[in-house]
C-alpha cells in the first residue's frame, strides 16, 4: 500500500464535527480518524490544549519509511476524493506546525506529483507556508 494515496472511490466521507470544538460548518482534516478544524489544528501545533496521543498503525512514514505511522486525511482543493497520508509522529507536527523540512516536502511533492496533485492543492503545503524550495516561511516555533 503506498504511504500518500487518494481515499477509495465510493468511500464516504460524513461531515464530522471538529472533535475538539465540535464545529461542523466543513468536511475538516483527520488525524487518526479524528476530525481537527483549523482553529483547533493551529492551537495542535502551538501547544495549546491537549496533546494529541493516537495509537500508531503498522505502516510505513510517507517521507522517512519508519514504521509505526498516523493517517492525515485532507480533502485537496478541487478535488471529489479525499487524500490520504501516513506520517510518523516527526512528520505528523512537522506538517500540522509548517514546518517540515526541504526534503519532507520535497518527498510529498514528488508522491503527490504521481497521483496528479500539486502541493498547493493541499492547505497544510500551500505557498503560504512554503517556498518553492520546500523551506518554511511560516512555520511554528519549537516549543520548549
């Protein structure tokens, strides 16, 4: 099974209320299975609330190949089918913070590429928050 793949046709994907503020006005990205709206997903990586603690699948990381991995589901712009990718526990705060280095990004673009998809498609990998390099231009600080 490949690490970065587009969710199965004919899968439904409810609407699922953020499961930390349990705001349902979108489809919102997954971690786990667990819905994170923004808000909630900014305030993940600032260190804000509770810590997030998942049980880890048998699969291998998207960008390192370590085993041990959590899906992040998003829903792509412009897209019907929802993307899939799993992400060992560096890369899962790495991408939630913007803050995955140039060969990370470098390693999803590329598998992203092969499914069609461009990074920007992608909110957690738009210009915003990377340069073409793959360097971040706004990522959030380490915390202590």
């Amino acid at each position: 099974m490949e690490s970065i793949r587009r969710a199965p046709h004919g899968s439904f994907f409810p609407q699922i209320p953020c499961c930390r503020c349990a705001d349902s006005s979108r489809p919102w990205d997954r971690i786990a299975g667990k819905s994170y709206c923004p808000s909630c997903m900014e305030a993940l990586a600032y260190g804000e609330g509770g810590p997030l603690v998942e049980r880890t699948d048998k699969r291998r990381c998207a960008i390192c190949h370590l085993e041990g991995t959590l899906r992040f589901l998003t829903f792509p712009l412009k897209s019907r089918r929802p993307l899939e990718m799993d992400l060992c526990a560096e890369h899962i705060r790495g991408l939630v913070a913007r803050r995955l280095g140039p060969h990370g990004y470098e390693q999803i673009r590329r598998q992203l590429r092969r499914l069609g998809l461009d990074v920007a498609a992608v909110f957690m990998l738009h210009e915003a928050f990377y340069d073409a390099t793959g360097h971040a231009l706004q990522p959030v600080a380490e915390l202590a």
